[in-house]
C-alpha cells in the first residue's frame, strides 16, 4: 500500500493549527507516519504558488489541507507522483479547496473530517428535543421574570416524554445518524426523508425512509437536520409549516435559512407547537425579531457544535482516516461523486 513511514504534509494557517492540531494527536500519528506543516500567512501565494509548496509535496503520500491552503488542482496532484490521499480538515463542505474529478481521476482518496462538530450538534439536538417536548423555554422565561410557579397554560401544547414518540429527520448525515443513536433508549420511532441515503440503510441502521410530507404531517418531534444547499434553502416553508399538527415539536440545528423564518414566525404565533432553534435566518438573530419574543420558541445562539475540549476534533477523525487508509482499510469519510451531488444540491 505505502512505505513503513509514508509522509503526511499539512497545509494551513497558524490558526488552524492552535485550534485543531493536538499534541496528544501530532504523538499518534508520528507513530506510523513522518510530517510537516507548511503555513503560508506570511507569503502572499496569488495566482503564483511558491517554489516551497512545490518541493515540500514532492514526496508526500497524504496531503491535509484547511484555511489557509490553495486549491489543490491537477497541477499540484501531478506534481506530487506519490500522493494517495487528500484529506480536508474543517470548515470547506463544498470543497472548494479540492479538485474532487482530478483527484478521482488519479486515484487519490478524498477524505473529509469536517463533519467532526456534528457529532456534538447531534447531542443539543437531542436536548432541544427534551427541553421543546415539555416547552421548557415558556417556563425558564416566567421564572426570570419572577413568576416561579409552573405556567400550566404552556403545557396545554407541550408533547410531555420522549418516549415511545415518533421522531422525523430532515435530513441523516452524520449528525443524523449520531442522533438516531441517542434516540435508541427512549424506543423511539423513527423516520427520515434523505433523498441521499443509500436504500439499504434504513434496513442497518433501522429507520422507516419517506417523504418529507411524511415526516411534517405525520411525526410527533421533528428535527431538521438538512445541509443549505442551493436546493433546501427555503424548503420548509408556508405550505410545508402548516402539515405540522398541533401539539409537535420542531427542531432546527442544521442552518437557519433551510425554513422560511417568516412563514415559521407566524406559524409559532397560533401557539399550538413548540419550536427549539439553535439556527435561525439571519444570524445573529436582530433584536428586533418576533421570533425572541414567542414563548414557545427556545432559542440557543448556533453553538451547538461547542464541546469544551481545547482543540476542535476534526484532526482527531483525520488521523483515524490516515491510520485506517495506510493500514490498508477502507476510510469512512469519503468524499464522493454522491456526496459531492448532496453539498451542492444536485440530483443524486
């Protein structure tokens, strides 16, 4: 597959590397591989790369690229003859910064790790869930203000447990997958429309695949969970709101812009569902928007992906992806021709 010590090169600014470069990690990966780190924030690369870049990739097997980093096009990959993997680090879902056709072309492996913060989205999801479902917000904001008995009225529209409820996915990515995992205890149902999916995960992982008329009209919680792409920007909208039946709970955590935010204000306004957001359009939320104002909204302010660990954990799962890819396995993160169809909200 590679030599005994292939050479890994990452390519990002000093930022990037404060924040997600763990010495605990940097000590695991030198245990079956050699690397460097090339930063370009005092060179000004233009249109021109430099002659460092050039003779720094001559010999790698595995280029990991983030900010800071220039498009890694056919001209890099065929001046770098060695090179097997590609693997992009954080915070570039469209893969900008790769030529994913030339990379397949050559037969180097595309990797992507940026999905590590949906792991921890997944968990205040499933808070949002549990905090919607009793309209928690409704009573947190009389107690604030006072009035510390429990707000009967509130719980006229609230959904009560968890468990036993019939839980629809927008959307089941890697966050949506981690969430059916923390969903298992409560016996939950569970449903999920994800034109993307392969057919036969709905029989692996155990979940009912269907329409998204489906999921609004027909589930007691739902959690959208959707990429914003060119094609589900605005996709829940008026029509699509008004499927919610009185008494569920809706829960954004993907991006604010994937619902209406209007149509969703004035469906919030007749006050028979619960609503927990942690993404909203625009954010940060104005001041001046009805949506803060709804006692049956729970707002966070889109920091769901926050873990409290010092470094960020996506070079965590691309050291794994290395490990795996040099010890001969399949990688788990790949970036392909269909994933590639869902970010940019093509045909699958």
């Amino acid at each position: 597959m590679s030599s005994i010590h292939p050479k890994v090169l990452l390519v990002c600014n000093s930022n990037i590397y404060k924040n997600y470069i763990s010495p605990n990690q940097v000590k695991r990966l030198e245990k079956f591989a050699s690397w460097d780190w090339l930063s370009f924030d005092h060179i000004d690369i233009g249109t021109q790369l430099p002659k460092i870049f050039f003779e720094a990739i001559e010999d790698v097997e595995a280029l990991i690229i983030s900010h800071g980093s220039p498009l890694i096009g056919a001209e890099i990959m065929d001046s770098a003859n060695r090179l097997k993997f590609i693997g992009e680090l954080e915070d570039d879902r469209f893969n900008n910064r790769i030529d994913l056709r030339a990379a397949w072309e050559r037969n180097i492996r595309t990797v992507d790790t940026t999905n590590a913060s949906s792991y921890p989205v997944a968990e205040w999801a499933l808070a949002l869930i549990l905090i919607s479902l009793r309209n928690a917000g409704a009573q947190f904001r009389r107690m604030v203000n006072g009035n510390t008995k429990v707000y009967h009225q509130a719980l006229n529209y609230a959904g009560g447990v968890l468990n036993g409820k019939r839980v629809g996915l927008i959307g089941c990515g890697h966050m949506g997958r981690r969430l059916i995992q923390y969903l298992r205890p409560f016996e939950t149902e569970i449903w999920v429309h994800d034109p993307y999916l392969p057919s036969e995960m709905a029989e692996a992982i155990g979940f009912t695949q269907t329409t998204l008329d489906n999921i609004l009209s027909q589930c007691q919680v739902i959690v959208c969970l959707a990429p914003l792409t060119p094609k589900t920007r605005g996709m829940i909208g008026p029509e699509e709101l008004n499927k919610i039946p009185s008494g569920c709970v809706l829960v954004n955590v993907s991006r604010g812009a994937v619902i209406d935010s209007q149509a969703l204000i004035e469906r919030l306004k007749r006050g028979d569902i619960v609503a927990g957001l942690d993404v909203f359009d625009p954010e940060p939320i104005p001041s001046s928007s009805g949506i803060i104002h709804l006692e049956n909204v729970f707002l966070s302010p889109h920091f769901g992906y926050f873990t409290g660990n010092q470094f960020r954990e996506s070079f965590v799962l691309m050291v794994d992806e290395l490990e795996r890819f040099f010890d001969g396995h399949q990688t788990y993160f790949d970036l392909t021709p269909k994933s590639f169809a869902n970010r940019h909200g093509n045909e699958p």
